[in-house]
C-alpha cells in the first residue's frame, strides 16, 4: 500500500459544524454478475443520494438505467482516487449524501476506494457500508474448502517469476487461499500452483460467478490443470481460485514458516537453546522440536 499524501493526513475540508449535518459516504456493493444480486437498500442509496462515485462512470451508467437512475455519476478511478477526494468530501461538508461503487462487487476489494474511504473517515464523516456481492464471498460459499479461516491474496503478480515468489510465501499456509485472477493468465496461474503447492492440492476454479455459464470446479491441481487445458471455454470469463491451505503430511512434526522466521531472528541474537526456547514461546512449537531445527539450522 502507498504512502499517504498530506492532504489524506491532515484533510483540508472538515466536518459541517454541529448546525448543520455532514453527509454520509456510503460503499455500496453492485451485482458481479446477475443483476438480480443488487439489494433494495443499494437502490435505495443509490436514488437518494446527491452524487454517486464511479469507478468508470459509464459502465455505472448502464447499471443505473437499467434500474431507472438517475442520479449524477463523477469518477473516481485508481488514477484520480487520491487528487478528486476533495471534491467528495466537499458535497459531504455540505450535508449531502455521496455514495460510491466500483464496477461490479464491493468496492476496495481489488478496486479504487481505499483512498476516498480513509480520507472520509480521517475527516470526521460517517462511511457505512452497504454490503451486497463479492467474488471472493461468493466462490468461497460454494467451493466447499474450509470457511472458517481464509486468506484472500487478491490478484497475483503479472510476471512468473514474481508470481511463483508470492505462492511460495504462502506455501505452507493453513488457512484456504483465495486470489483473483484474469483469463489470459488463468493456465499459468494453476501450472504455477501446481508447481508450488504439489499436484496433489485440493483447489477449485469458481468461473463466471452468477453469469450463464457459472462453472465452480474442485480437483486436485494437477488435474484442474488438464481439465482447463483441454476446454479453451474455462480459459475466458472472470475466475476466482480457492485452494485448499497446507497440511503437514501425516505423522510428520514440521515447524511452519513463521517459526523459522521467528527462530532464525532469535539465532542470530543469542545462544541455540535461549533462541529455541524463546521461539517455542512466541510461536507455540513444541521446544524440543525448535531446538532439533535450530541446530540443523546451525550445521
Ligand atoms: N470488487 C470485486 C469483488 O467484490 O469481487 C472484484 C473486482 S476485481 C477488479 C475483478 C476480479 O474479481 C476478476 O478478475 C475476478 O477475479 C473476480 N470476479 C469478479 N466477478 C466475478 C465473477 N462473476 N465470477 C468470478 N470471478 C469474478
């Protein structure tokens, strides 16, 4: 994430005073898909508020005749997000309602928003989120891999070999992984996984997501590799994949990439046996585990 500029720091426009009340920044959630997903209350704000913030006012514009809005649209893309936040804030100080949505989905999540959001917020305005559609929910709910706990790693790095280092850094994470990815890389995307994470890993590809051809597939990856290699059709649309987090193989104790971490900042600083058994207590490994480790690590 960016640094922040002066003017988000310290924000020029301040809250209206007491007399008068300050407008609401609304993030509201627009369907990825099925148009039917967008809520009563996002129509409602939609209607009622004075301005609504596009992320590309003419796509949005399709959205809002199709439900008979009309409502004034101004932009607010990843490249003006920063530079037009004033001029949102400004109908705020004056007590009008602004709400703001993004292509398809929840806006922020892989999508401008995030500067305008804490802009609002660092001046005092209220933001409240009306919640609806988002792709990674969405395929999560269905793909029938663990929910409780998950990390979602939004879109990979274009280029493989930076790619292949952000799934090795997740490569023993425990909880389900969800990242987006765009059509044209979907095949080097899952050759990359399958590189990394084994073959054997459980994913699913969640393709297409509320549209006609929605497709959500579970197999172990070197089998969703085949399987989307040989139908040029799962190589088009937008595509969500899940994969199944990191078990240690059976009946094998292993220590997990953030206790090496921990362990090898401690080896540096003190002796083996003080570092294994401060680490144990950071990390909850077992102590003797540490101690076996750290004097491999040691040679
Ligand atoms: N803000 C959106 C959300 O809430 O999910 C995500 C926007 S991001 C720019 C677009 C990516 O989201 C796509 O490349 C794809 O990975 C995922 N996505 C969006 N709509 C989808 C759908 N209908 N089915 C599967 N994936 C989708």
């Amino acid at each position: 994430m960016s640094a922040l500029s002066i003017s988000e720091v310290f924000p020029v426009t301040q809250p209206a005073a007491d007399s008068v009340r300050s407008g609401i920044l609304y993030v509201v959630a627009t369907p990825i898909g099925n148009l039917d997903d967008i809520s009563a209350r996002a129509l409602r704000v939609l209607r009622d508020v004075a301005l609504i913030a596009a992320e590309d006012t003419r796509h949005s514009s399709r959205l809002l005749q199709h439900f008979g809005i009309t409502t004034p649209l101004a932009a607010c893309h990843e490249h003006n997000e920063r530079e037009q936040g004033g001029r949102f804030l400004a109908r705020l100080a004056v007590g009008e309602d602004v709400a703001l949505i993004s292509d398809a989905g929840t806006p922020l999540i892989s999508d401008p928003g995030f500067h305008l959001v804490r802009q609002a917020r660092s001046a005092g305005y209220s933001v409240v989120p009306v919640p609806g559609a988002c792709a990674l929910i969405a395929a999560l709910s269905a793909a029938g891999l663990p929910s409780d706990r998950f990390v979602f790693e939004g879109f990979l790095p274009a280029k493989a070999a930076a790619r292949r280092g952000r799934l090795e850094q997740v490569r023993e994470e425990a909880r389900t992984l969800i990242f987006y990815e765009a059509p044209h890389r979907i095949l080097e995307c899952l050759r990359d996984m399958r590189e990394v994470f084994g073959g054997a890993r459980q994913a699913v590809l969640a393709r297409e997501l509320t549209k006609t051809f929605e497709t959500l597939k579970g197999l172990p990856l070197d089998e969703l590799c085949a399987w989307v290699a040989a139908d040029a059709n799962q190589q088009k649309g937008e595509c969500v994949v899940l994969v199944a987090g990191w078990q240690a193989p059976e009946g094998e104790e292993t220590v997990n990439v953030e206790a090496l971490r921990v362990l090898d900042l401690l080896l540096a600083e003190m002796p083996l046996k003080r570092a294994a058994a401060l680490a144990a207590e950071i990390t909850g490994v077992r102590k003797n585990l540490l101690y076996q480790v750290a004097l491999e690590r040691k040679g």
